[in-house]
C-alpha cells in the first residue's frame, strides 16, 4: 500500500477507498472485481496497482484512515485493563455498521491487524513487559477483541457499550474461569 504523501495519490487512494465502500453496499465483497473498482473510481488499473495490492489492502487503508482505534492515556486513578475495554466497547457500539460490514463480507479478520497495531503502539499497554510479552499480548487482545466484534455483528450489533465493556473485562481479567 502507498504510504508516500504525494497528495494525488492520497486523493486516489481515498476515490478507490469510497468506491469500494460504495459497491460492498450494493453487492458481496467477494462479488467485486478490481476492475469494477477501478471503473466505480474512475482510475486505472495500473494507478490501482501503483496504490494498492488488493482489495484487502483498500479495506486496511480505511481502517487507518477512518476507523482506527488508538487507546487514549488512562486516568491516573483508572484501572489500565477497565480503560481499555472501555474504550473498545465505544469503539465497537460506534462504529457498528462498518464493523457489521467487514463481518457480512467475512473480512472481519482485517481488525485483528489495525488492532494489533493500536495496542503495540500505545505506551500505557503493558510498558513493564519484555518487547516479546507485549507482541504476545497484543496478539491475545487483538484476536479477543476481533472476536467480540464478530460475535457483536452475528447477534444483530444490540450489545450496548456498557455490556460489551463489562463483558471484555471479565474476558480479559480472566474471570469466566471457575
């Protein structure tokens, strides 16, 4: 994927971006060809290939650009584990109908990434563990939250915030163990 500052091709990637999320709302994504997409941007193939690698890597460049979650800094006073899964049950209730169409067109698997990604970056998230304790961590988290987004979409996005933060956080505290 581009990730130069050329603000033609930033233009060109947000066009192909758009197209793409405009043509999952009228068919499956596995129905949509790079053709279609290019011809709905109005760009060529080449410039596509130029920007992107697939249509996998038009879903991740939106995620970055429009729905990326970056945990924020806790309050000192605020549990760093309560926190987090406060912050993802927002997430996940305000950003519903994208996260309902990546689990529709089975791309949900897309999440775990940028999730991976925001976890390993924030500096509150596990800073007293070994580099390696963190990226397993990361893993851990990503690959639970992408599961809770999954199952959230499946059973009709009616979870609100709340119960979704509640729920990670026994998941994550490790209280669903007898």
């Amino acid at each position: 994927m581009y990730c130069g500052k050329n603000k033609v091709a930033l233009s060109s990637q947000r066009q192909i971006a758009q197209a793409l999320m405009q043509l999952i709302e009228e068919k499956p994504y596995q129905d949509i060809t790079i053709s279609e997409l290019c011809k709905t941007a109005g760009i060529s193939r080449q410039t596509f290939y130029t920007l992107f690698t697939s249509r996998e890597n038009v879903v991740t460049f939106t995620l970055q650009e429009q729905y990326c979650y970056e945990p924020e800094e806790p309050d000192p006073c605020e549990s760093s584990l309560s926190h987090l899964c406060r912050g993802y049950g927002d997430y996940i209730t305000s950003h519903r109908d994208f996260l309902r169409m990546l689990v529709d067109n089975h791309i949900e698997y897309l999440l775990y990434d940028s999730f991976h990604d925001a976890l390993s970056a924030c500096p509150c998230f596990l800073h007293s563990m070994s580099e390696q304790q963190r990226q397993y961590a990361a893993d851990f988290y990503a690959g639970g939250i992408t599961g809770v987004v999954k199952r959230y979409a499946l059973c009709g996005c009616s979870t609100s915030a709340d119960e979704l933060s509640d729920m990670l956080a026994r998941l994550f505290g490790g209280s669903c163990f007898s």
